[in-house]
C-alpha cells in the first residue's frame, strides 16, 4: 500500500500541503485550520518514524515486506484518527502495536506463521541489525522477540511497552527476563572484553 493522496486519504511524505488564504477576509474555518495543521504533524511523525517501524516489525517478524505493509496499514489507520494518536506520549509505538496484530492476523488468515529466520532471503532483512544480533533474535518466540524490540530498539518504558503489546507490564517483565537470558548466552562473543581465553 503506497502512503499518497489516493489511498485511505494519506498524504505525499513529500508533498507540499497547499492552503490558500481567501481574497476576502472571512471568518476562520477552524475545522479546515485544524485539518490542515493535522496534516502537517502527521506528515512530519511518518517523515521521521515510519523506517524505524518498518525496521521493528521486520526484526519481530523476520520478513521485511510484511512490516512494511503492516506499517503502512497502521499509518492509515494512524492518520484516520490523528487527531487522538498525535497527543499520544508515544504515536510509533501505537503504530508498532497495530502493525504487529495486522501482520499477525494476515498470517493468521492464511494459516501459516511467521517464516524462521533460517527460512528468509538474508538479504530480505541484512539491512535492519547486525547479524549475529540478528540471528539471536531469530531464536527468540515472536512475544518475547516483541518486548526486545519494544524495550531496545524504539525504547519503550517497561509501561509503555505493555500498553503497546497490549499485555501487563509483569507480563513484560518476565518475557523479557528470558529473552535477555537467551540473547545473552547468544551473544557473549560481543561483550567489550570479547570471549574469554584459555590457555
């Protein structure tokens, strides 16, 4: 889905929102200002956050092109309603959540899950961590893999990232307890000192 004036009423990232003042004073529009000045702001939040999501989804569900369709489709939704999402402390994680529970109810539909790592093209998502790091998230299940991404990657609270998943923040607390255990068996080569010698 292509973010442009034609689908779901989002505008060009690189559009120019034209507003022409009346010849005539007249009394102000207030719903077209404010409509206006929403576009803005939203223009700007997709410039600077729809990558990041991008590169978030793709980490969680190891296929780039599904997080970039699931981000596309939260930021339709995102715009439809920013009015609300733009107050909010944190709009990319709402986008992030909402992505994640389409991309997961399109796999859902058509009865299969995210793909292994071990299954998807390395170039499809080479891009988005480095790749032992890669790797080891790929290991993780999708809930635990979630709470990292939400807690390392776009740096969520602990209670933002339960309103984001949608879960409690104990809930979170405890996938990520595992999550960090695993990850950091996996990558104990990358501490500063490196992997202990012996002689």
């Amino acid at each position: 889905m292509e973010p442009d004036g034609a689908v779901g009423g989002v505008p060009a990232v690189d559009g120019t929102l034209s507003y022409q003042l009346p010849a005539e004073p007249m009394v102000a529009d207030t719903h077209t200002e404010l409509r206006v000045t929403t576009d803005h702001s939203f223009v700007a939040f997709y410039a600077e956050e729809r990558d990041g999501v991008v590169r978030a989804l793709a980490l969680t569900l190891g296929d780039v092109h599904l997080a970039a369709e699931a981000t596309d489709e939260a930021m339709v939704r995102a715009y439809q309603r920013w009015d609300r999402i733009g107050g909010y402390d944190n709009p990319a994680g709402w986008v992030y959540r909402v992505g994640l529970n389409w991309a997961t109810s399109v796999l859902r539909r058509v009865r299969r899950a995210p793909k292994p790592h071990a299954e998807v093209d390395p170039t499809d998502i080479e891009s988005v961590a480095e790749p032992s790091v890669r790797d080891a998230l790929a290991r993780l299940n999708v809930s635990q893999r979630s709470v990292v991404v939400c807690r390392f990657y776009l740096g969520l609270s602990e209670a933002e990232t339960a309103a984001a998943l949608n879960t409690r923040p104990g809930t979170v607390k405890s996938r990520l307890h595992r999550a960090l255990r695993t990850l950091q068996s996996d990558l104990h080569h990358l501490k500063p000192d490196g992997p202990e010698e012996h002689a």
